[in-house]
C-alpha cells in the first residue's frame, strides 16, 4: 500500500502489515532529500487535486442528488469523457 508522508507513523505501519499488505509509506522529510538529489524533479501530485476541482465545478456530482450509486457512477464517467473530450483538443 503507497501511502505519503501523513501516515509515517508508527501504529499505520503496524495496521497495514496486519491487513496482510506491505507498507510503502514516505517518511517525513523523504520527499524534499529528493527534490534536492535531483534537479529537475517536480512531484506530480497536483494532477489529482485539479481534476478533482474540475470534477467539483459540476455540482451534480458536488452535491450527490442520486439515489443509486450506478446512476452516480454514470455521470461521472460522462463527465471524465467531457474532460477527455477536451483535453484531445477537439473542442475549445
């Protein structure tokens, strides 16, 4: 399990090793010895946080009015095809 700096603690690694999975949990100060190491370097983390903000611009989905989790699960696939639709260029 890939987890970031937030769960380097000592009890989240015991709880996920009891879960039957491996740890792979950055420790605290980890990322910013690498971002020195290597020039150039940029974490790409900020991907997620924007398309969740685009997600969010769509207030159906912000708010969640459905009553089935499968009609929910549709419009967010419709609206993860609006984004790729876009980011093809084909529309402006």
């Amino acid at each position: 399990m890939c987890l970031d700096k937030a769960y380097d603690f000592p009890v989240i690694r015991e709880q996920i090793s009891d879960l039957g999975y491996t740890p792979h949990v950055r420790s605290r100060g980890e990322e910013k010895r690498a971002l020195e190491a290597r020039s150039g370097f940029r974490a790409r983390r900020w991907v997620v946080g924007r398309s969740h903000s685009w997600i969010n611009r769509y207030r159906r989905l912000l708010v969640r009015w459905e009553k089935k989790a499968a009609n929910d699960l549709r419009f967010l696939h419709f609206v993860c095809g609006i984004f790729a639709y876009r980011a093809a260029g084909v529309a402006g």
